[in-house]
C-alpha cells in the first residue's frame, strides 16, 4: 500500500464524523485544515505565517483555518473555505480524509481539526491581508525531539518546535494549539509515541481529548 491509502486507512479510523461523540459545548467555533501531501514517498504538511498586521496573534505560525460563519455548512465548509481564502486553496483539490475530536483554546474558541490530502504539485497564492509566509514541513517532525521543548500550564504540557525552513532559510518556532494538532496527527499517523510527554494513547486519544475539553470548558 501505498503511503497515501496507508495514511488515509489509519486517519478515517479516527474521523468523529462516523461516531457519536459528545454533546459540545455552545461556544464559538473555528476549524482548522491539514493539508497533507506525499514528496518522495514521504508526508508533508502546509503551514502558514499569519500577517504581521492582524490584531490577533500576529505572526503566528498556524495551519490554515479561522472562525466560522453564518454561511459554512459544517466544520469540513469552514476549514476549506479558510484555506482558500487564505492561501488560494480550491475546496475541490481537497481530499478530506476525516474531522478529528475539537480542542478549546484558552480563548474559547473550539476548533475542530479537519485533515485533507492535496496534490504535491499546489503552489500556494497567500492573501498578504491575512498570511505573510507559507512553508512546508515533513510530518515526521513532530514526533522527533531534536527541535522540542514543553513548559507545563496546567495540566497540560505546552509543546513547541523549533524549525528552519531548508528553502527559505528561515526559522520559526511553532507552538501552542499548531504544536498539538501537528503532534496528534503525527502519532496517529505513524503509530509512534514520541520520548517526550503527550498526554494521551496513541491509539486511542479520544478519551485524552475529551477529558481536556471538559477541564478547559469549565474554566471558561
């Protein structure tokens, strides 16, 4: 099997579309899209640089993704049309592969993961309004402790990476809720518990996900 049936056969295990879940809470909701792709038989992912003139966390590495509105449909509408607007992402050249369990933020907003196979070939066309750089990253990065750190809050570790883009020459620290998403899928995806501390089972992290939504929730 190839590695990109490989990789969508393991994410659709996790894909909360075709299970019951929770009752979610009523709180204002963003999706989030992971753009994988398959160069030289290896998996990479889409990461963008939010402009340095947004209000909100400027400067901010990110996958692409935002806020949701009156208009989108559901969590897989948001996460598209935001890539599209963001970085010149067709919805159609999208292969979405599963919506994974949503996180909260400290902020509370709940944003759900939504994980999508593109074409090696996309060249993306940032709206310097919203996105000042985008990058590519090997997936395998985020289970390799050569760039991480963590600092505890809470009871949750705050992951972060550091990583030198080999096209660009630029670094960037990635961290926070991106550090997570791109952890979590990472794990999923290759079966592999990483040395440093995650929190959750590899093979089952929704219990992990879910316990973390109903702590941060009752913060709020």
């Amino acid at each position: 099997m190839h590695t990109k049936e490989k990789t969508i056969s393991i994410l659709k295990q996790f894909d909360v579309r075709e299970k019951k879940t929770d009752v979610l809470p009523v709180l204002p909701k963003a999706s989030v899209l992971i753009p994988l792709f398959v160069r030289g038989g290896q998996l990479h992912a889409w990461l963008t640089v939010r402009s340095k003139e947004l209000r909100t966390s400027p400067g901010l590495l990110c996958f692409p993704g935002g806020k949701r509105d009156p208009s989108d449909r559901d969590d897989v509408d948001t996460a598209l049309r935001e890539a599209h607007e963001e970085i010149g992402l067709p919805p159609d050249e999208v292969q979405v592969v599963c919506t994974l369990y949503p996180i909260l933020t400290k902020q509370g907003l709940l944003v759900t993961p939504v994980v999508g196979f593109i074409d090696e070939a996309f060249c993306p066309s940032p709206n310097p309004a919203e996105v000042c750089a985008v990058f590519t990253i090997p997936l395998d990065f985020f289970i390799k402790t050569d760039h991480y750190s963590s600092s505890a809050i809470a009871e949750f570790p705050l992951h972060s990476f550091h990583f030198v883009d080999p096209d660009s020459g630029s670094h960037h620290r990635i961290w926070g809720l991106t550090a997570m998403l791109g952890i979590l899928v990472a794990v999923l995806v290759f079966k592999k518990k990483p040395e440093f501390e995650i929190g959750f089972d590899p093979e089952d992290p929704l219990p992990f996900l879910q316990l973390r939504l109903r702590q941060m929730t009752s913060k709020l």
